[in-house]
C-alpha cells in the first residue's frame, strides 16, 4: 500500500517486483515534479529538504525523474487506485493516468466524490468508508 507520495514509490516498485499479491493506491502520484512541485507549490520547501536540494531550480532538476512514464506497462499484480475528485495536493488526473497506462485486466480505479466523502487528499474526510473497501479488495485477492 502506498500512500500520498508513497503512492508513487508502491507502483514504482509493482513495476519490478511482480512477486504481490495486491498493490493498493491511496492516493495516486504519476509524477513528483509534475503532481506535488508544480500542482502544490506549499511542498516545495519540504521537496527542497527530502531532495538535499540548495534551491528550487536543482529540487525541479532532480524531481523531473521521479515519474511512472514508461513503467506501468511492467506492472502485473492487481491494482486498486483510491483518489479524492478534489484532492489539493495531487490532481485527479494523476490518479486517470496511472490507471490507464496500467494494461493488466484486474486493475480498479476509485473516486470518492464530495457527495459520498473522501473527497479530499487521501480520502481523509471518509477512512471509515474506503479503509474497508480497500481491505475487502485486498481480502479477495489474497485468498
């Protein structure tokens, strides 16, 4: 399970690592630079720490690598995406965009619209509806 950024960081991995059983997004990244640098600028600071960056153009420089483009394809373990329609801090687009470069069949996308809660980053409006959703798609496949 890969949450916020670490959204990213799980089908990263999926992408190389083909042994799990299920990978769960919750909250789906594409791209840091992309998603968290240019959609969220309040990160930057903390982007300029976790990077080792001196300022923001070198944090820019090496955040530009950190995308899925080209990875998804290699992804063979079902998917299960939960993203917030209003999410602030990473467009829901990033979410679409993971989903549909991803070309395994058992895959699942999941929008949580402001009428249902779970609208918002992480769904952390609604944890009492899409934590069990998410454990009962993780229940089916791991029988």
């Amino acid at each position: 399970m890969g949450v916020s950024m670490a959204g990213y960081y799980v089908m990263r991995a999926a992408a190389f690592e083909h042994r799990f059983k299920g990978v769960v997004v919750w909250g789906a990244m594409y791209s840091i630079y992309e998603d968290l640098w240019l959609h969220y600028p309040p990160l930057r600071r903390q982007l300029r720490w976790i990077t080792g960056s001196n300022d923001d153009e070198e944090a820019a420089a090496i955040l530009r690598a950190f995308t899925l483009e080209g990875l998804l394809g290699k992804v063979k373990t079902p998917v299960l995406i939960t993203h917030g329609a209003e999410d602030e801090m990473v467009p829901l687009s990033s979410a679409q965009r993971t989903y549909d470069e991803l070309r395994m069949a058992d895959k699942e996308l999941r929008i949580y619209a402001a009428n249902e809660g779970g609208e918002r980053h992480i769904n952390i409006d609604n944890w009492s509806q899409v934590i069990p959703t998410m454990a009962d798609w993780l229940v089916a496949r791991l029988r």
